[in-house]
C-alpha cells in the first residue's frame, strides 16, 4: 500500500515530505539529544548542588546545632527552603527532632508523559554534623524536579515551535524552488505528449537548472533524431490501421493461416461468410473450420518450391441453414519481411448473387439471339421491299426529268426565239416570265434527275480540262445582275496559288457555286 | 564472649549513664573549641567512664553567667578566678603541660620610647579583650601606672604584631612567646618595657558537687593521654587545629599554680569580659 501511495506521490511531494521527515528526525533527535544532556545535567546539577548545598549549610548550622538553638536554625533554613527547586530542608538532631521547613512546589507545565519520559525525580541528601568526632545531628535537603522539569519543558516547547516554522519554511523554500525547477519539467511532459501526438517539429526551450536544462536539451536532440522515423513510423501505423480497419471491415472474407494450416486472423467477412465467430475461428487449423482452399499449398512451400503463386478458385458450399452459396477464393502465400513464408493470406467472396445475375443472363442472351434472329429476317425482307420501291421512284423521276425536260427545252429554244422578235414592252416581258420560269422549271427538273441518279447510284461525273477562273466568273457574272438589283456588290477573288488549269467536272462544281451564290442572294438582306 | 568480657573490662567502674556538661571559654569559635575538645573528651570518656560532652557557649557573657551559676560540671576556663565569678567555687583539676605564659609590652627596636611613662597618649594595641597577658595583664599594668593610651585590638596575637611592625601602633600587648616566634619569623628587633610575671594558661576545672572519684577518674584519664601514643595522637591533633606548640596534654595542678591568676584578677583594674 505504501508503495503504491509513494508511486503516486509527486517529485515535489516527494522531496518535500522527505525534506520533513528528515528534518523533523534531525531536530528530534537534537532535541532528544539535547533533552538527555540537559538531563544527565541537571542530574548531576542535583547532586552537585545537593553536594554544594549541604556543604555550605553543615557549617552554617552546625555551631546553632551544638547549641541547640532550634529558632536559629529555622531562621537559618527559611531562606534556603524559598528557593524555588528546594521542597524541603530538614535539620534533625541526634534525638530525632526535627526543624523541617516545606516549600510550595510550583505547578508543573509539563504533560504527565513528558515528566514520566525525564525520570526526573526528586533528589534527596543528608550530611550529618560531626564535629571532633560527634555527630550533633544531620541536614537532609529535597530537591524537587518540577522547576527543572518546567524549564526543560519550555526547551521542548520551544524546540518544537522552531521545528514548526522551520518546518513551514522549509516547505514554502522547497515548494517555491521545486515550482521553479519543475517547471520546464512540466513544459517538458506536456511537449512530449504533443511529441507523441505527432508534432514532430516540436523543440522545448531550454530553461531551468543545468540538471534540467541538460534534459530538456537531450529531448530535443532525440526529437531531431527520430522525428523523421516517428514521423514515417506514424505514417505506416496509420496505413496499417487503415488497411486493418479495411482488411477488418471488409465485406470480402479475408483470413491468414501459419505454415501449420492454424488460422491466424479472420476478419467480420469471413464470420458473415462462413457462420464462424473470429474467436472460435483464430487458433483451429483450416479443415477444423472446413476451409478447403486455403493451406492446400502450403507442403509445397515447406519443400521450398518457388513456383508456388497465387490462386483462384471458385467452391459451391451450403451455410447452416443448408441454401446454396458460392464463393471465390484468391489465395496467396503470406510472406515476411525477408521475404520468406510464413503463411497462407486467402480473400473470398460470396458470388452467389453473381452466379444468379449469370444465369439469368445466360437465359437473356439466348432468348435475345432468337429475337435478333427474327427480326434480321423481318429487316432482310423490308429492306428488300424498300429497295424495289427505291429503284421504282428512280426511275420514274429519271423517266419523268426526261419526258419533261424535252418539251422544256422546246419551250425554251421558242421563248428565245420569240425574244429576238418585235415585241412590245408588255409582250416581251410576258416571254421573259416564260423564259425564266422554263429556265427555273428546268433547273428543277435537272435537280431532281440528279437526285435520283445519286439514289440510283448513276451519276457520273465528267474529266474535261477547264480553267478555274472562267468557270467561276461565268457564275459569278450570271449572279451580278441580281446582286445589283438588290443592292449588293458580288466580286470573285481566287487566291494566286490557287491552280488554273484543272480538269474534272466543270459543270458540276459551276452547278455547287450557282447553289451557293442563289442562297447567298436570295438571304442576304 | 570474650570480646564482651575484654570490653567490659575496658571501661571503668565508674561509667554511668549521665552526662556531665564541659564548658570551654570562648577563645576561639564554638566549632574550632568543639574540633579541639571533643576527640579529648571522647577519650576521657573512653578511658575514665564518665561522660564529658562539651556544652558551647554563644558568647562570653554567658559562658561568665554559666560559671557564676556554677552551670558547667567540668570547664576549661579561668573565669572562676574573677572575684565576681567565684561564688561557683570552681576546683582546678588540670592545666595544660605547656610553660607558663608572660605577658610583655614592646614597641620596635628603632622606637624613641624608652619608658611605659612615654606611651601616655599614645597609641598601644592588643591582641583581643579575652587576651589573659596579652591585654588584660599588660593593659593592667598600664592601668595601675596611671598611663592613658589610646587602645586599639589586631583581633588576635599576631594581628597586632603586624600593626606593630608597621607602625600603626607605637606599643603592644603580647604573649611573650608568640612574640618571640613572631620576630624571629619576621626578623623584626624590639623591645621589651615591661614585662608579667609568669602565669599558668587556662586550667579545667570542675564543679564541687562532682563527686572525687569521678575528678579522679577525669583527671587521670587526661594526665595519661600524654603518655598513651592514642592520647597523644589526638593531642597533637587537636593542637594543630589551633597552631598550639608542645608539650601536649595536661599536668596536675592546683589552686597555687593559679594563685597569682586570682591575685591578678582581685587586684585588677582592666574589666575583663
């Protein structure tokens, strides 16, 4: 218990209470010391005085005790009885009378157990009177010790009251320099808990004694020495604590086993997967907790062959309550830092839902495949009507463009006749309506044809050489008229690198900007 | 038994249980009388049977009424020869062996003063008023020769002497004999002017209602003591306690050997106490 107490007692209680103790064991002892000398003192003091008294009493009395005179003897007492350690001077004769003379014993202060500790007890002497050989009586003297005894009580109780207040003094010197000394000390404690919390930068001031200092002073050199590795170490703990905790709460089975096939962990995974608490699971061996992909390599490591990697296996299982589940399993050996065998790591997992989702996409597919099948043929036979209507629409627009366009181009060959002809204002621009609605109409005509030999996959272009710059300023020209009338300025500009001389399909290329520049006129405000 | 037998044969016939008182003249202080006389009276008592037992005085005066009443059985004092202390009829027993005593009265060698005529009104001292030659006889001379001195006490013998010596006093009452012992000590001269006739020291007596055998028996014990090595050894013991020369102990006396003391006293003009 007192170990128990002394451990949990601070530094400073500690020196100040052993402070105490020795100090109240010294003045103790001094004082008891102290005490007994003055005792053995006043012991001999007692004697000595009895010795010194009766020696100057003897002769005071002696010619009154060979005259008898009894009176003078009394007188001769009195004094010396009112001393205050004197309770009793006696003068007695050879016949046995006595001349006694009590004094009042002053009160003791002292405690009952102080005067038994002293001993101190009352001294007693006599001296007869022989004078030439006869004895004319004796003088007896009493001391008592109460005055002695109050005197050496007041040395105690002094004592005491010095050893109180040096005792208070002491205590407030110690507390106030213990305070001051501790106090990097503390500083010290709490930046090392701070240290320790991962304020690695952390460096305490140097301060306080040169005991203290020098401590303070060897912390911060450990703190730089391995603040770096803590803070690595601090780094790693908390990826472990993490992978742990992950590895811990992972919904996949995790569970390792040792060379001898004992299961060394077992996460909440594989007590949901396998109906097995970790607390039973941890320390059986795998076919005790009926794990049968897991260990099943581990007699090759033992033999020591290098070809051991890892696996992955799929196993068909019934819980306890006798369903069907399937599960995975990835296994692989678990090493240790030199990279030697220690174990077997196996990860598995329920696939159950997965193995459903399979079949059920297993049955999708098939009934899929049919439905592609029937519908390929529906398209099959679709496209096939389609392209006949495709081939019929062509040609008719091909036969139509070509039954219209003839007459139209008869059409327009009159119309231009007839413009060269006399005509009034009214007439020629009834002629000029005919010829640019012919004009457009056969434009039309032309679009359409060409439409359907692209459908038809039947138009064709021409290769003839032609000049660049005359093919667009013809088109641009034909446009400027327009152009103007709207109030717009149309320009042809052909870039110097531009070639000239090209060949191809001239007409057609005069056709794609014709389309360009209509639109541009026809929306341009 | 033969022990007690011896024993008893040891002590007299005539011990008896009674005590008989012994006084002393307060010379000197009651413990040094007592230190001196009791191992003396122990041994009479041892040898004679009878029991002396020393009865002090607190003073002169009542050690004279003690004498006068004829209070003390036995008492070493020359009281008795006073003419108002007689009455008590004191019988000498005793007196001590050593010389009789003179009386002188010296001043210095150098001293100019060649006659007791001269001291007149001069200053004379003296050991101490219960000196017997020392003042009494001496001053008595002066007395007598009508010579008026100024008296001045050294409180003992040779107190005196040294105020002799140093000029204090012209002139001196002394014992012939410490006197001499004196000088040669102190290698001082002087001279005497006068000086007593011889007077026997201070003898014991006893009273006369004392029976004679029981004198018999005390003075035999202390005429012996001189000649018995016990008796002597406390002679010479008690002696030393107050410087007393030889010869130790007692010789037989009488009232002659003390008839000049008595004369001297009836005719005395000094007043002793």
């Amino acid at each position: 218990v007192l170990s128990g107490l002394w451990r949990r007692i601070s530094l400073s209680s500690r020196i100040t209470l052993s402070g105490s103790l020795v100090l109240i064991l010294v003045i103790a002892t001094l004082l008891y010391s102290v005490i007994q000398e003055e005792v053995e003192r006043l012991r001999a003091e007692f004697t000595r005085k009895i010795t010194s008294d009766l020696a100057i009493l003897v002769p005071t009395l002696t010619e009154q005790a060979m005259l008898g005179d009894y009176s003078t003897i009394r007188q001769l007492l009195t004094p010396y009885a009112e001393r205050s350690e004197v309770e009793r001077v006696v003068w007695r004769d050879p016949q046995g009378y006595e001349v006694a003379i009590d004094s009042k014993i002053p009160q003791s202060t002292a405690p009952a157990w102080f005067r038994r500790l002293m001993q101190l007890q009352a001294y007693e002497g006599w001296q007869e009177i022989h004078v030439g050989g006869v004895n004319y009586g004796k003088v007896g003297v009493l001391l008592h010790p109460t005055p002695t005894l109050n005197k050496i009580w007041q040395i105690v109780v002094e004592g005491l009251r010095s050893l109180g207040i040096g005792l208070v003094v002491m205590l407030v010197v110690i507390l106030l320099v213990l305070r001051q000394a501790l106090r990097p000390l503390r500083r010290l404690a709490a930046d090392v808990q701070r240290f320790g919390e991962g304020d690695y930068a952390l460096r305490t001031p140097l301060e306080g004694p040169p005991e203290i200092s020098s401590s303070l002073q060897a912390f911060n050199r450990m703190a730089s020495r391995i603040a770096s590795p803590l803070a690595a170490l601090h780094e790693n703990e908390a990826k472990v604590r993490l992978l742990a905790a992950a590895v811990e709460q992972s919904n996949d089975a995790i569970l390792t086993c040792d060379l001898d096939g004992v299961i060394i962990t077992w996460n909440k995974g594989a007590e949901r997967l396998f109906g097995l608490r970790a607390e039973e699971a941890v320390g059986t061996t795998v076919g005790a907790a009926h794990i049968q992909h897991l260990g099943v390599t581990i007699d090759e490591q033992r033999v020591g062959q290098p070809s051991y990697h890892a696996s992955e296996a799929e196993e068909q299982r019934t819980n306890n309550a006798g369903e069907t589940f399937y599960v995975s399993w990835s296994t692989a050996p678990l090493l240790d830092a030199q990279g030697e065998a220690i174990g077997e790591i196996g990860i598995a997992r329920d696939i159950t839902p997965l193995k459903r989702v399979q079949e059920l996409l297993s049955r999708s597919n098939e009934e899929l495949e049919i439905r592609v099948q029937e519908r390929t043929s529906e398209l099959a036979r679709a496209k096939e009507v389609a392209e006949a209507a495709s081939r019929a629409k062509s040609e008719f627009l091909a036969n139509m463009s070509h039954e219209i366009r003839t007459p139209m181009n008869g059409v327009l060959g009159m119309t231009d006749l007839l413009l060269h002809t006399e005509l009034d204002p009214r007439q020629r621009h009834f002629v000029q309506t005919v010829q640019s609605s012919g004009t457009a109409l056969l434009k039309v005509l032309n679009a359409i044809l060409d439409f359907a030999k692209i459908e038809a996959g039947k138009l064709e272009l021409e290769t003839v050489d032609f000049r660049l710059a005359e093919a667009v300023e013809d088109v641009v020209q034909l446009f400027a008229e327009r152009a103007h009338a709207k109030g717009l300025e149309i320009a042809c500009n052909i870039e110097p690198a531009v070639p000239d001389a090209l060949r191809g399909d001239s007409g057609r290329l005069q056709q794609i900007l014709s389309n360009l520049l209509g639109n541009a006129l026809k929306f341009t405000a | 038994m033969g022990m007690i037998c011896w024993l008893l044969s040891s002590v007299p016939l005539l011990a008896q249980d009674t005590t008989l008182s012994f006084g002393v003249m307060p010379q000197r202080t009651i413990t040094l009388n007592a230190q001196y006389w009791n191992p003396i009276l122990h041994y009479v008592n041892t040898h004679s049977g009878i029991h002396l037992a020393y009865r002090p005085n607190k003073n002169t005066a009542e050690h004279a009424a003690m004498i006068r009443e004829g209070a003390f059985d036995f008492a070493y004092s020359n009281y008795f020869f006073i003419p108002e202390y007689v009455g008590a009829d004191y019988q000498v027993v005793v007196r001590p062996a050593e010389a009789a005593i003179r009386g002188d009265i010296v001043v210095l060698e150098t001293s100019p003063i060649q006659s007791l005529k001269e001291l007149d009104g001069k200053v004379v001292g003296f050991p101490h008023k219960a000196a017997f030659v020392g003042y009494l006889v001496t001053y008595d001379k002066l007395l007598h020769e009508g010579i008026n001195v100024e008296v001045v006490f050294g409180g003992n013998q040779e107190g005196i002497m040294g105020q002799l010596k140093a000029g204090r006093v012209v002139a001196a009452g002394v014992n012939s004999q410490v006197m001499r012992d004196f000088a040669e000590r102190e290698k001082l001269s002087y001279r005497v002017l006068w000086r007593s006739q011889d007077y026997y020291n201070i003898p014991i007596i006893v009273h006369p209602r004392i029976t004679q055998d029981k004198v018999e028996a005390v003075r035999a014990a202390l005429l012996q003591m001189s000649q018995d090595p016990e008796g002597l050894r406390i002679l010479k013991e008690s002696a030393a306690l107050i410087k007393l020369d030889p010869p130790y102990g007692f010789v037989a006396s009488g009232a002659a050997d003390y008839e000049n003391t008595r004369l001297f006293f009836q005719n005395a003009l000094v007043h002793s106490e």
